[in-house]
C-alpha cells in the first residue's frame, strides 16, 4: 500500500514537470492524479499482455505518467471553467 502511494506521487509528480505552464494543484491532487494514471497505465499495459495491472514495468511506468498528464490538463480546464471573472 505504501508502495502505490509513492508510486502515484512519483507518476503525479513527474507529470507534472512533463505538462507545460504552472499547475495549481496541491500535494493531494498531485497523488490523486498519479494514483488514477497509475491505474489507467497499469490497466492498458496489462491489456497490451504486459502482465498484471498490479506489476511495475516500463510500458505501464511510461503510460501511467501519459495518463496522468492528461488527468492533469483535464483537472485545469474543469477548475478553470469553475472560476468565476470578476
């Protein structure tokens, strides 16, 4: 358990050094972010037959980050379309 939460908060935290332009995301929504890419990557990798969703192997490493860049640019345009202009 403890190994996928740092494992989330590394994909997170690569992720968003990856996604260009400042992030307004918290340490929590980093983790969060990660651990859902990690989900996404880990389930894709493992329906390319790269083995369980739950093994750690570069190609659901690589595409667990994809994931959560794009999780990333999702999360800012819905708290982006949240924020009211004054």
């Amino acid at each position: 358990m403890i190994g996928f939460l740092v494992a989330g908060l590394v994909i997170g935290a690569l992720a968003r050094l990856i996604k260009p332009g400042k992030q307004n995301l918290g340490l929590l929504a980093t983790l969060g972010l990660g651990l859902v890419g990690s989900l996404i990557g880990g389930f894709i990798a493992h329906l390319l037959g790269t083995g369980s969703i739950w093994e750690l192997n570069v190609l659901g490493f690589v595409l667990a980050v994809v994931a959560a860049v794009l999780l990333i640019g999702v999360a800012e345009s819905v708290a982006g379309k949240n924020k009211t202009r004054v």
